[in-house]
C-alpha cells in the first residue's frame, strides 16, 4: 500500500456506501489523530483504538441520521498526496464550503482542522478535506 492515508478515507467511504455501522482500518498515529478530528468534529459515532498485532486496529463507528439513514459525513476528498503534497502557510489555509465543512491538517504542532490552524496562526500539510 503505498497511501495509507487514501486507504483510510476510501475504507470509511466503502463503510458509508455499504450502511455499516462499523468501519475496521488499521492503525497507525496519523490516522489516530485524524479519527479523533472526525470524532470531535461529529462526522462519527464513536472510535476505539485496539492493540492488535504490530500495529493496532481503529474501530470507528459511522454516524447517520436515525430517521432518514444519511451519512454525517457527505464526503470525503483526499487534497496532499504522495505524488503531489500540498502545504499551506496561514494565509492560505483553504475554506471547505464557506466555512461549513472542514480542511485536516498535518501542522508541527499536530493535526488539527483548518479553524483551529487559522487560529494558532500555524500552517501545514492538507491531508483531507470532510463534509
């Protein structure tokens, strides 16, 4: 596998498009940080990190509407890739829909999304953008 980062988004996704409560992808720190964004930003239920094997599994359960069974999460774009990374500086972090969506960054200081890296003045890698 060559993007883990693209596996990530496509199993959750997969996950998304296929009604499934629950999402299994294996674990690695980015992706930990990423889930805990996702998490603190209401696109998913809930997450649980197991230590299984070298490195770990991440449980993520996928979030929906309890009437209509539409995703939180609309959709999911990969920006920086491997053969083309893009890095921000503060003034160009971009804005996922006006503000309604959210832009993850890889910054020195940690991931984060786009509001949070605007306010600590801080730029990075655009890994995703989530909406």
């Amino acid at each position: 596998m060559t993007d883990p980062i693209a596996d990530y988004l496509t199993r959750i996704r997969n996950g998304i498009q296929a009604k499934h409560r629950v999402v299994e992808i294996p674990g690695s720190n980015l992706k930990r940080e990423m889930t805990k964004v996702l998490f603190d930003k209401g696109y998913i239920l809930n997450y649980k990190f197991e230590e299984a094997g070298h490195q770990g599994l991440i449980k993520i359960a996928l979030k929906y509407h309890p009437e209509t069974k539409i995703s939180a999460i609309k959709k999911l774009e990969r920006i920086s890739r491997p053969g083309l990374r893009k890095y921000v500086n503060t003034d160009d972090i971009p804005r996922v829909l006006n503000g309604l969506g959210v832009a993850i960054l890889s910054t020195s200081q940690g991931v984060m999304t786009d509001k949070e890296a605007r306010k600590l003045e801080v730029g990075g890698e655009v890994l995703c953008y989530v909406y």
